[in-house]
C-alpha cells in the first residue's frame, strides 16, 4: 500500500505504481466512509474506464459524503450541483453572457466543465434538465449556440439519487440511465458499522471538513493513465466476449423484462470486467470477474413487466437468475 503522504510526482505516470495508488485512493476514502467498500471499487472501475456512475440510496446513507471523500483523495477539479425542480439546463451546461462593454456574447461556463461532477440528487430535477447531461456524459462536450466545447478529462458524472418511491423525485429516462456505466445502490449500514460511524463523530469527525478527518490527494490525472494504459492490456478471450454476449442476449428473452440489455450495455459490462481483473492482479479475465460487476452494469439497463414487479420481482433477482443458467466457459 502506497503511503498517502508520498508525493505523486514520484510515481506519475509509472504503470508499476498505478495499481498502488488506486489501491491508496479505496483506503483514503475510507476515512471519511464506513462499509460501502463495493460503492468506492465501483467509483475506481468507473474511473479506470471513463465512465460515469449512479449512487441510489436512502437519504443518509453518505452518499454525497463518498463522492466528496474520492474528490478529496484525487488530485483534480471538482464542482457540484445540488439539483433542485427549478434548476435550468443553462445552469448546468453554461450559457452566452452579453458584455455590455464590449458589445457581444462571451460564453459563461457551467460547474460540468471540471474534471469530477458531482450531480447531487438528480432525480428532484425534472427530465429537461436532466437531459441536459446526456451530450456532456456521452460526447464529452457541451454545444451552446451550436459551438461544441469540448470538456476536460478527465470527467466523470458522480449522480446521487434518492429512491423514485420517495416523494418529490422524477425518475430518470432511459436514456439517461444507460449514459451511467455504473449503477451503485447504497445499503443501509450493518449494526457494527452505524456503531464505528456514530462512534467517528463522537470522536469529532467533521463530514463537511474532509482536510481535518486527515484525507489527502493519494492520486492524480497521470496515475489515472497509466492505469487506463494498463487495463487496456488484459487480455479477453473470445470465450469470455461470447458470455458476456450470452448474458446481455438472455436479458432481452427474459419474460420479466420488457426492456433488456443494449449492445452498449454488453460493451459496459466487457469494460467493467476488464477494470476489475485487473484491479485483483490479474493481466486476464474470467468469468468470475463478468459475474462481479454484472449487477452494478446491467440492473439500470432493464425493465420490469408491470406484472412482474407486482410480484416482488426486482432487476437483480432477474440478472441473478440469467447468471445461474447461461452457461459458464471453461
């Protein structure tokens, strides 16, 4: 484990470090953020393969608070959003400002031009606004007045969202949700951790002052490519490419689902295996690793029957059950 306080100017850039120093980034964030260990590795994947990730939770959970935490430990530019119902698409993306004293139009550039955008609570937007996202996660860029802008990298859209059953939310399109390579639900805190989180604060733990609970930058930009470079090399088979395709096939066979997984859905989950292989050290992927992260990358990428959820079924017990009976390479 690389120390937190070693500078990184050492290590950038260096793939033999990369995996230490992402590995420093899940132990500084777990500082600040009690037992959602799957939640910080799903952060990490997503940032391995530049994609942007969905937090669902009840409220209090710390949702926000692990976003905050990854900025903290990372060494780059951050910007929030709280999303209310009045909040306009210019106030996300930017908008032409007129300079009187010049006599024209100078562009204004909103909070998604940073490299870590934290979208919080963007279920209590309506869809316009949320929409206004979609260029910005999928292009990387920004068009106002016709102009695309292109946005810094990197960027990754960390979105926290309360349940659609809680009062005052709009339930995201699927359009959108299929922008998001990560779908992270955060649980309720087991009785052994709400007790070390409770006991944190009465020790004077300050969520809101990340700098004194001791977190520090453990990564950066060029730690963040060598990784990407390194990723890029595992090897996948042929064999696991076919069950992965098998997976994503079978979604849209099920009788639950109306909606099954896309052929960008399929290309996520052979990404999100292929960051997590090797994360665990290894320069390949097996089953085990597509088996890991499916849930996380296929549960918002289908759709319930009405019928079905009726019953009590659920997006996962579904992907689980896929899981059980397409058959597994050697």
């Amino acid at each position: 484990m690389m120390d937190p306080t070693t500078d990184n100017a050492v290590h950038a850039g260096d793939p033999g470090n990369a995996r230490a120093a992402l590995e420093a980034l899940r132990a500084e964030i777990a500082k600040a953020v009690v037992g959602q260990d799957p939640a910080v590795t799903g952060l990490v994947v997503a940032l391995l393969c530049r994609g942007h990730v969905l937090l669902e939770g009840v409220p209090g959970v710390a949702k926000t608070l692990l976003v905050r935490a990854l900025a903290s430990a990372l060494e780059l530019d951050t910007k929030r959003v709280q999303f209310t119902p009045d909040l306009m698409p210019s106030d996300v993306t930017g908008s032409l400002v007129y300079d009187s004293r010049s006599a024209e139009f100078s562009f204004q550039p909103g909070p998604v031009f940073t490299n870590l955008l934290l979208a919080d609570e963007i279920n209590r937007t309506p869809p316009k606004t949320q929409s206004s996202l979609l260029e910005a996660m999928e292009e990387r860029q920004v068009t106002v007045d016709g102009t695309p802008r292109p946005l810094p990298d990197p960027f990754l859209v960390a979105a926290t969202q309360n349940p659609v059953e809680y009062e005052g939310t709009y339930p995201l399109p699927e359009a959108q949700l299929d922008r998001f390579l990560l779908k992270l639900t955060i649980p309720l805190p087991s009785r052994q951790d709400e007790i070390n989180v409770l006991t944190r604060h009465a020790e004077g733990f300050n969520p809101r002052d990340l700098h004194a609970a001791g977190l520090r930058p453990v990564a950066g930009p060029a730690d963040l490519e060598a990784a990407r470079a390194a990723v890029a090399k595992t090897t996948i088979s042929p064999e696991i490419t076919a069950y992965v395709v098998d997976i994503c096939r079978a979604t849209r066979e099920s009788p639950s689902l109306t909606l099954g997984v896309s052929p960008r859905g399929a290309t996520a989950l052979l990404a999100t295996a292929r960051a997590w292989a090797w994360l665990t050290g290894r320069d390949y992927v097996t089953p085990d690793d597509v088996k890991a992260l499916a849930l996380p990358t296929l549960r918002h990428r289908v759709q319930l029957r009405p019928e079905a959820e009726m019953e009590g079924v659920t997006a996962d017990s579904v992907i689980n059950a896929i899981l059980t009976h397409v058959p597994v390479p050697r």
